[in-house]
C-alpha cells in the first residue's frame, strides 16, 4: 500500500498569486508615514489630507 499525505498535494500545488496592486500600495505605505507625521504634531490634519489627495491624482496620472 501506498503511503499518501494529505498536506502532499499542498506542497506541490501551483499557487495562484494573488495581484498586488502597486499603485494602491505605495499610496498606502505613503499614507501611514504621512499618518504618523500627523500623529506626533509635525503636519496638521489638513495639510494630511492635502498631500493625500495630491499623491493620489499624482500616482493616479504616472506621476510618481
């Protein structure tokens, strides 16, 4: 009789990788930073949200 472990087919499956979406992911590594600036009081809550909005027509364009 042959032996057979269950987690053997998990091994030798070709995963499906799951689509990162670069431009989502710099705008929210951006965000956090910026997050935190305003957390320690170095930028106000509306400058935040000002460089929010123009990071994200920027990355939206290819800008950066």
């Amino acid at each position: 009789m042959e032996y057979h472990n269950e987690y053997d087919d998990l091994d030798n499956r070709n995963w499906i990788k799951p689509k990162i979406d670069k431009k989502e992911t710099l705008y929210n590594n951006i965000s956090e930073i910026l997050d935190k600036y305003r957390l320690f009081g170095l930028i106000s809550n509306k400058t935040t949200l000002k460089l929010k909005k123009e990071i994200k027509i920027k990355i939206d364009s290819n800008e950066l």
